[in-house]
C-alpha cells in the first residue's frame, strides 16, 4: 500500500511539473552540435543567437554544454538564422532554418568554430594583462611571457 502511493505521489508531481519544465506550448525547438573545425571535438560555452530570417528581431540565445550541444526552445513557427560565437573563433551565420508550429529541428551538420588569428590589438591587451595571464590546467595556441618590472 505504502508504495502505491508513493508511485501515485510521483506520478502527480510529475504531472504538475511537466508544463511548467517543457516549452510553451505551440512553441518549437532547434539543436544543434557545435565543434571546432580542426579536430571536431565539441566546444563549450558557445554563444547561440537565433534572430528572425525575416530581419533583426531577436528569437533567442543560449549557450552550448560540454558536449557542444545547444537548444533554442520557445520559437515561434517561422525562419530563423543562427549567430554562433565565441572570444577566439570566428563568428559563424547559419541561415535558411525553419519551423512550423511544435517542431524539434536538429541542424543536420555540425556547426564548426574556426579559431581567430589574433592581431595586434589583441596581443597589446594580452600583454596588458600579463599578471593573470597563467591559469592552472589552461591551455593556449599562444603564449605571452611577461618581463621583470
């Protein structure tokens, strides 16, 4: 008896719970997997910004997990174009998406960040900031080291 009504306790949190932790209703979806170009490995903390296909209008964000997995949830049915960025990649467009009402669009390729070559203004503050350039267990394509004072 005990566990009949422990099972129809989580059954009824489960209920209540459930509108409130999934999109809107009528709203759709779009994932994606964003990897770097040289190697595909997954990239994390990605910048995802969905803006309307039809102009500026802003759609959405989020930002990629540790296996490089974004979803855009709550979208209106209609086209989207994707703006994915991060410091030290290039930014990548992705357009020509489209949802309809309640879809789960998963972009078909992996969306590959391209490392940016940095220029001399990017050194300058690189070295502006050379005592807390060394952080335990980072890795870089680039090293600054930094002189006596």
């Amino acid at each position: 008896m005990k566990q009949l009504l422990a099972i129809l306790t989580l059954v009824m949190v489960a209920a209540i719970a459930s509108p409130v932790l999934a999109a809107p209703k009528g709203t759709s979806t779009i994932q994606g997997v964003v990897t770097e170009s040289a190697h595909g490995q997954p990239v994390t903390s990605v910048s995802v910004i969905a803006l309307a296909a039809n102009g500026n209008a802003w759609a959405g964000s989020t930002q990629t997990g540790k296996d490089g997995v974004f979803r855009l949830n709550g979208l209106r049915a209609g086209g989207y174009r994707l703006f994915v960025s991060k410091p030290g990649y290039r930014t990548v467009e992705v357009s020509g998406l489209e949802v309809g009402t309640s879809d789960h669009l998963v972009v078909g390729f992996p969306i590959a960040l391209e490392r940016a070559a940095l220029n001399e203004s990017d050194l300058i503050q690189l070295v502006a900031r050379c005592n807390n350039l060394v952080n335990p267990g980072e890795v870089a394509d680039v090293y600054v080291v930094c002189g006596g004072k």
